[in-house]
RNA sequence: GCCGAAGUGGUGGAAUUGGUAGACACGCUGGACUCAAAAUCCAGUGCUAGCGAUAGUGUGCGGGUUCGAGUCCCGCCUUCGGUACCA
C-alpha cells in the first residue's frame, strides 16, 4: 500500500460529488461563514499554477471553519463578460457565449482538480441572462434613485419630483450635476424633455456627455483603470479623450460614505490607504472673484484661504466656459492657439512630457475681494477642467505649480507666511506665521485657515466645501459582450425605462462582432433588435465590466431565484462576506463599485449589512521567470546571431533584443545560470524555424545548426538572461496545474502553494522545493502504513507524544487564524519529523492528526479517515481540539546571559517563583565562577524565557 | 513628488508580546544501503579563525533607547506596489 495520490484523488472527487459533502443549506443552527474568493474571468489560456494561491487559501480556511463547527458558505462562479472573448469572437468569428462555455468547462475541470471544496450547485455566470437580469434590475433602481443629502441615503426619484411640484428645487439637499434654481411653478411649466433632463442631474445612473477614454485600436470607450500610462491595459494601444453621450454611476453621492466606513472594515492598512487617496477628500473654500469691467464671477476652490493675500494671479482650466466671455480682443488669437494645442495633445503625451510650464494670458483681470487690487487672468494646462471649479487662485508663494508658472511668465510672488522658524519645510507645508496679509498677519497657518473659512462665508464671497477626486463612473461600453441596458428612445431622444417585467433584456445574435464605424455597439447593427419596439430605438451601449462582478457574492446567497436578485431570508441569513481573499489589482475597482452597490442596495432596505466584505486578505502574484535569448540586432551576413548572456555587458545592451524562450527548453531554468544546450538549440529551432540559420556564440565557440560548421563539443552551452514578471502566454512560461497535480498530487500541491511563502507576497513559481513537501506527505503516509497494510496500535500514548500532538494542534490553529498557512505547514513537517523519530504509530495521536491536516490536504486525509471511520468523510468530522495539560512541560531550559550576553542553558523545574529561580541561580557553581566575585545589581527574568544577571 | 509595503545564510523563508536569530524546506558536503542508479536513511552546513573544544562576528547603512533590539525611536539608502499637475 503505497502513497499513491492519483487514486485516491480520483476515488475522493467521485465520492465527494455522489454524496454532496460540500453542499450547503441556507438553514442551519450553526453559526455562518462567508468564504468567498475573487471569482475568475475564464480566459482562453485556463488557469496557471498562480490562480489557485487565494483560492487554496480560502479553501483551507472555509474547511478549517466549517471542521470547527461553521455553516459555510464557499462558491465559485465567472464573471464571463469582457473584452477578451468578444476579441476572440470578432478574429474566429465563434460567439463569446461559445467561446465562454468551453473555457468554464476547462477551468471547472482545472479547479476539481485541486480539491477545493465549492458548492457547485450555487455557481454563477455573469452571462447568463437569469443573472444579468438582476443586474439590469439594479441599474433600473439606480437610475429611479437620487442622493438625499439630509437623509443621507438614496431616496427615489418620485419623491423629488414630488418636491419639485411643491416648492421648487430651491430647498433640496441632494447629490446633483448643475445648478439650476426653479420654482415649483417654473418645474411644472418645464417640458418632459426639459422635466426629464434636469431629473438627469439628480438621478443615481444617469446620462450626460463626458469626455472618455476612446482608444481607436480597440474601437471602444475604457474605464479609467483600463488605462495605464495613457494606454489601453489591453493591448497597449494609444487612448485618447472624446466627448459621447455616456450613462454614468453617480458613485461620488456616496464618496463621504465610502471613505468613513473603511474604518470598520478588517482590510490591510495598504489597502484602505489606496482607497482613501481614490477617494480623495479635500477640505476647503470655494471663493468667488468679481471679473473687472464684466457682470461675471470666476469661481475657485482652494484648500489655503489663509494664503489669498499672496494670490497675484488666476489660472482657469483651458477648457473653462468662461474663457469665452472674459478673453479681450487682442489676446482672442493666442487664447484660441493655445487652446488647440492643448486639444491636440493626447493623454499620453501629457504624461510622457516632463513637466513644461505652459499657459497664455486672457487679457481680462479679477479684482481681489479684500485689497480691490486687479489680478490677471490665465489659462494653464496644469489646471484641471474636471477638479473643483476649474479655476484657482494661484499663490506663487505657497505653492511649487504656481511658483513655476510665475517665474516662467514673471509674474509677482508675495510671501504671506513666514517660514523662517521651520526650517526644512516646503513651500506648500501648512507651517509658520502669517505676513503681509493684512488682518491675519501674526496668526498661525492653521489659525488663519479657519479664520478665513469663518470669514468668507460672513462676507458671503464663498463658502466652505469638500471635494473629491472620486469620478463618477462611466458605464457605458460600445461592446456586444457585455449587459444590455433596459433602455428605450424615442424620436425625441426621450428615454423610456423597461420596468421589472421586462427583463431580461437579452442580447441578440450579431453576424459581425466589430463596433461600427462611428464607435457604436456591434448591437447597432442588430437592426430587427433594435427596432423591435415599435417607434423605439434601444440603447445599444452595454454595461461595463463591472457591472456583473459589483454584486455576485449576493447571488451566491439566493442563485436560482427568479423574483428577486436573492430572497430576503437569504440575504439576512448570510447577510456579509466574512472573509474575502484576492488580488490588490482590484483595489479601486471593483472592491469600491462593490462597496457602492452594496450601500445602494442597504439604502432600499433590501440588505442588512452596508459593507459587503469584512474582512479581507490580499493574496500576492505568482509570477513567472521570463527566459530570454539575446538576439543581435545587426544581422551577420544576413544571418540571426544569438549571443550567450555572459558575453553581454550592461554598455552593450541595446545591441541585442530579447527573445523569450520557452521554459521546457531551458535547463536550471529560473536560476541565474539557465541554459539551453544543443539538443535545446535544436528543439529551439524546430520550435521556432525562422531561426533556422541562426549562429549562436558563446565564449567557448559557435554553434552553426544549419551546417556542422565550427561544430563545438557536447558541453557547449548559451546562457539566458532571466528575469522575473508575468506568467503568460508570450512568455512562453505559463506552468499549468494539471501538470504539477499529475506529477505530485493536489495535496502536495496545495501544500507547497502555502509553503512558498507568506500569503500577501508575491513570488516567482519554482519547484525547487515541492520535493520536500511531498517527502512530507509520503512519511505522514508511512506513519499508518506497516509492511504494506494499514496499521495503527491501540497503545496509550505517552506524555512525550501527546506533547508533540497537543502543541502541533494549538501551533496550527494559531497558523490558520493569523492567516499563515506557510508556518502551519513547517509545523505538520516538524510534527511528523519527531513522530518518526519515536516511531509512534498510536491510533490517539494519529486520528486526531488526521482531522489536523484535513483542510490542507484533503484527499490524503480522506483516505486515512476511512480506515479509523468508513461511512462519513473527515470533512465532516471535527477539527481537534488543544488540551493546555498536555502543553505544560516538566523542565524549562533557560537561556542564561551576564549583562546581556549569552553564556549556557541552565535547567529547572517548571512552575518555579522568580524568587526560587533567582536564589537556584545565585547558587549555581558555574555562575559564582562567571560573576568572580562580583555581586549582581539585579536579576531579570522572564518566567520560561531568559534570565539575564547584571552586574 | 506623495502614499503604502518590504530589506534576515547559497536559495524560499521562520522568529506571534523587545528575550537562545536562521525554525521548516531546497541546495550543497560527507556517509550508509546498492554491481550501479533511483528511492530511503544518517551526519554536517550563517560568516571568520582553529584539528578541536572554543572565540570573534552577524538581520540594508549610521546613530539612539534598553540588562537585552531583526523587532522600538531618529536620520539615511535600496527594492517593490499604488498614485500623479487634485489647487
């Protein structure tokens, strides 16, 4: 009877599936846990060995909790929306749903493999019109909603339009676009487009005309974190800003929300602070500036009221409305040059430049609200259309952008805050006393921040206001595979919602998946589905990626149900997810829409929790090591040549590129001494035959493929340059599971998965050490296993074993609650190290060990389990439980130091006073011959630690 | 620039509250078994000196607090992640 894990892998999933171990019931008296992963898109390429990290994590602990007595919640589903399918359905022409369901039946195949324990019977496909129906219906909420700032909540849009029959918007409080003040009067004598287009600046989901990312190549709009560095995350292709009718998700009502509630929730520091800058509040004024010779105000918003004395200038965005009205006649030609050349200019190349001071004068000049004095009016691009108000006053004195523009264009600087008793401060420290500022000067910075928000609003030149980096979300996409929207028009371009009973809207056949010429949808030309209704056109935008994946964990709880997006009974049984593990790449994406849906949602009372995720763990990447050949870029006699590493230094680097190979060629691979010899060269050739003719040159000679010419001996070797990035598919280095599971099972899998290192890190995959853990697994297995049969001893332990057992037990579940499964699985090691040694193969301390490592590594377990209790699995049995008795030891070795250095180990009894112990110690011969003589100050001691005399 | 995380042997990493730094594993060295190999087992393994017991030294660098610092404080350096004209 051998360890062989393929067998009992195989005869364990049949088992587990005939008889339902993981299915969960909605009732139960035992307490619930919410386990929940990061679900997957399924990519044609199928899982790679870094996707199950989290999962195995996650899986570990939704059996370690459900082992300790949990009802647990732990599914798995895709989000089967997005771009890569639709890509591959406009180049192969094969749909996306075709295409998406012959992945999810490899990743499901993929993932079975691996031993997680899922309740398959509650997956979910964002795909499948049963689910987008939900998410269609809460798009419909969203747009019947507003944001009531008095009652803090989304509240629907009925009700305001009810306020504004009675008294007008004047006395709303609510999250809004524009300002516009009617009365009731007014509101009732407005048209329906006109009624229909103010309630847009009110309404949750909303349409207005936004200037997006539009990136040609692709053919579609991006959400700003599709977009990196000014190009498209997909693809890298250029992405530019153009303006489109666009439905958006007003996520900035609940920005104040989003930002205090982080504070309750069990996520990494890291983490919070990344959605705290997202989120970016700012405390400030919002002053008004009167323009000279014009009925017109500038309105600015500034963080530094205090400094207003050392405003010497304004800078408008150059996009700014009033740049129009306020330019004079002879600045009209440099405003309108300057203007284009901003407008020209992409994304990209904003960023790529170093920052240059650019910006021209309007002309036109603001007459200072305290000293009367005029101040000239600019344009500049580094002030931004989209924050605040568009404008500032720029105060050159305390501030490095505007100290910058007013050398560049010689434009006054007065100092206002006197720094000269905080050395090593910055201009824009809020440090020092006020100067030269008339009522405020000798106040301290802050004093007179608060001083001026108080004044300003006296004096009724602004008001005090809080801004947000926070956008609103734009979620429109011109892509067929995605949800559609409810959404009729009519000639008016007036808009008719679909209600409940109409969904799911579903997507129609297309024959050409490519967006039309013009940037619309691939649905446009879905001509019979777009008319269908008559004197209607659809929308034939759909939504975003997100939109599916910000409230799959609820429909976990519920996934068949066909009246509600999950029952109410559900909702309030699982209410949250109690621990969620993923990548931090979704740090500001989806964990924020989430967060926003799931408030959304509280507010229509339809949940009981406002946060979704409580507590959170961050799994690292598993990245590859990327092998590369240098290539010469010269070619030799028209000929490719590749040069072994060692003969290229950093000053000759950009004579050659890289090539990478792949990973089944390479021998040492991810070391730094990896290397292709010649039988690798050959099959590198036959891999890759436009190299057929290709030299390659080491420093021990040539190797010639085509011929034998300078053929060099059988040592002959070309060394790679390696470095560590992504595991894909143009690297050539993508390690699939299925391969590592054949070769060693999926319980050494597992296990060397949390062996690699803390959960949180990325790391480079390698093997190096897989060897070790299924060393472990093959002598755990011998621990039961005696000249070929199953043999366990009915012997009472002794107190040296349950010793070992005790304190393995309380050292791994320690482990697994600190989130730190790469200690517990040292621990298991150590455990069956000292077991072997004593050659213990007693049922009582074997049994419990068992039930120890079900969580890590189910199948083994499961297969050991059977011989102690046939008839019901082990992941239905208990986790074991420390007993503190066994744990107390008999003798403490301490560690014994003179002033701090270590000197020997001394032995005594446990359970000594400190009194005992210092008069044992003071006794001892060896330390009277340590101290020579000399009496020791104090004794230290730290009961089963150390003692330490000081003399 | 700002925010965040981290720097420990040849390698991955451990040290949970300030208390024997380097657990566990890989690798390497030597040995047992074998005709041989694989597998398995045993011993050694931070660095320096020494046959050795042992001594010195050692957690990115420089200081400090403490009987005692990988851990705390101050000042730097490096790497990685996020963000970027946010007024």
């Amino acid at each position: 009877m051998q360890y062989s894990p393929t067998s009992i892998e195989s005869r364990w999933k049949l088992y587990w599936a005939k008889n339902e171990v993981y299915k969960t019931d909605n009732h139960s008296d035992k307490p619930k846990y919410y386990v929940l992963d990061m679900f997957p898109y399924p990519s044609g390429a199928g899982l790679h060995v870094g996707h199950p990290l989290g999962y195995i994590a996650s899986d570990i602990y939704a059996r370690y909790k459900r082992l300790k007595g949990f009802n647990v919640l732990h599914p798995m589903g895709y989000d089967a929306f997005g771009l890569p399918a639709e890509q591959y359905a406009i180049q192969t022409g094969v749909h996306p749903a075709v295409s998406i369901a012959e992945n999810i039946g490899r990743y499901r195949a993929q993932l079975d493999n691996i031993g997680f324990s899922y309740d398959w019977t509650r997956s979910v496909n964002t795909s499948d019109p049963k689910y987008y129906k939900w998410t269609q219906w809460i798009f419909l909420q969203l747009y019947d909603h507003y944001y009531n700032l008095s009652a803090n909540k989304a509240l629907p849009i009925n009700e305001l339009v009810k306020d504004f029959e009675t008294f007008g918007n004047t006395n709303v409080s609510a999250v809004h676009t524009q300002d516009i003040l009617f009365s009731a009067d007014e509101w009732k004598s407005y048209s329906d487009i006109e009624q229909q287009r103010i309630l847009m600046n009110y309404r949750l989901a909303y349409r207005k005309v936004s200037y997006v990312n539009w990136c040609e190549a692709l053919g579609t709009v991006l959400a700003n974190d599709e977009v990196k560095d000014g190009l498209s995350e997909r693809g890298g292709h250029p992405v530019e800003k153009r303006p489109m009718m666009q439905w958006s998700l007003r996520i900035t009502a609940y920005a104040e929300r989003l930002l205090n509630d982080l504070d309750r929730l069990d996520w990494s520091d890291a983490l919070k602070a990344m959605q705290r800058n997202w989120i970016g509040k700012s405390v400030g004024a919002q002053v008004f500036f009167d323009v000279v010779n014009h009925p017109l105000k500038i309105e600015i918003f500034t963080t530094r009221p205090d400094t207003i004395f050392g405003a010497t200038f304004m800078v408008l965005a150059p996009e700014h409305d009033l740049v129009d009205l306020i330019t004079t006649s002879d600045m009209i030609e440099s405003v309108k040059n300057y203007r284009d050349y901003v407008a020209s200019r992409s994304e990209r190349d904003r960023m790529a430049e170093v920052k240059e001071v650019t910006g021209v004068f309007t002309g036109a000049y603001t007459k200072h609200p305290f000293t009367e004095e005029h101040i000239p009016i600019w344009i500049g691009e580094y002030v931004l259309k989209d924050y605040g108000t568009g404008a500032i006053m720029a105060v050159p004195s305390d501030d490095d952008r505007d100290f910058a523009f007013a050398e560049k264009f010689r434009l006054p600087v007065i100092d206002v805050v006197d720094k000269t008793q905080n050395p090593g401060s910055s201009r824009q420290d809020k440090v020092g006393k006020m100067i030269n500022s008339s009522f405020l000067n000798g106040m301290d910075v802050k004093e007179a921040i608060q001083y001026m928000f108080n004044l300003i609003e006296k004096e009724g030149i602004g008001t005090r206001r809080t801004n947000y980096k926070l956008r609103d979300a734009n979620f429109s996409r011109q892509r067929y595979w995605g949800e559609p929207f409810p959404v009729l028009y009519d000639q008016n371009q007036l808009i008719t919602i679909l209600d409940e009973s109409h969904l799911p809207v579903t997507l129609p056949e297309v024959k050409d998946f490519h967006p039309t010429s013009e940037g619309k949808s691939p649905l446009a030309s879905a001509k019979f589905w777009v008319n269908e209704i008559s004197g209607y056109e659809r929308e034939t935008d759909t939504m975003p990626g997100f939109a599916g994946s910000s409230w799959y964990f609820l429909r976990y709880m519920d996934p068949d149900n066909e009246t509600a997006f999950a029952s109410e009974e559900a909702l309030h049984y699982w209410k949250d997810v109690d621990l969620y593990v993923g990548g931090t790449e979704h740090a500001v994406g989806h964990l924020m829409y989430s967060r926003f849906w799931h408030k959304f949602l509280f507010d229509l009372g339809k949940l009981p929790t406002d946060e979704p995720f409580k507590k959170l763990i961050n799994q690292g990447m598993i990245q590859g090591v990327i092998a590369n050949l240098y290539l010469q870029k010269e070619k030799l006699e028209g000929r490719h040549q590749f040069v072994c590493a060692q003969l290229v230094s950093d000053d000759t680097l950009d004579e050659y590129i890289k090539i990478a190979v792949h990973i089944d060629f390479v021998s040492d691979y991810g070391t730094p001494k990896s290397y292709l010899d010649i039988v690798a060269i050959e099959n590198f050739i036959r891999w890759r035959p436009e190299f057929s003719n290709a030299i390659f040159k080491s420093s021990t000679g040539a190797f010639d493929a085509s011929s034998s010419l300078g053929q060099p001996n059988s040592t002959f070797r070309i060394y790679l340059q390696s470095e560590v990035g992504k595991m894909s598919k143009r690297y050539f280095n993508v390690v699939n599971p299925d391969d590592v599971v054949a070769r060693y099972g999926a319980d050494c899998f597992r296990m060397y998965e949390m062996f690699l290192g803390p959960i949180e890190q990325s790391k480079p995959w390698d093997t190096k050490g897989i060897e070790g853990v299924q060393k472990f697994l093959k002598k755990f297995w011998s621990l039961f296993v005696e000249d070929d049969v199953f043999c366990v001893s009915d012997e009472k332990p002794t107190r040296e074993e349950l010793k070992i057992l005790h304190q393995t037990i309380k050292k791994i579940t320690d482990d697994i609650e600190r989130f730190s499964f790469n200690t517990a699985v040292s621990a298991f090691m150590v455990c069956v190290n000292e077991l072997k040694k004593l050659n213990c193969r007693k049922k009582e301390i074997l049994e419990p060990l068992v039930r120890l490592l079900a969580p890590f590594a189910p199948f083994i377990t499961e297969e050991l389990w059977s011989q102690f209790n046939k008839g019901y699995s082990v992941h239905q049995s208990e986790f074991p439980i420390c007993h503190q008795e066994y744990l107390m030891a008999d003798t403490i070795e301490y560690p014994l130091s003179v002033n701090g250095k270590k000197r020997d180990l001394i032995t005594l009894e446990a359970g000594l006073s400190n009194a005992d112990i210092e008069k044992i110690v003071l006794e001892n011969d060896q330390v009277l011959k340590w101290l020579s003589g000399q009496q020791p100050k104090k004794i230290i001691i730290v009961p089963g630690r150390m003692i330490n005399i000081v003399v």
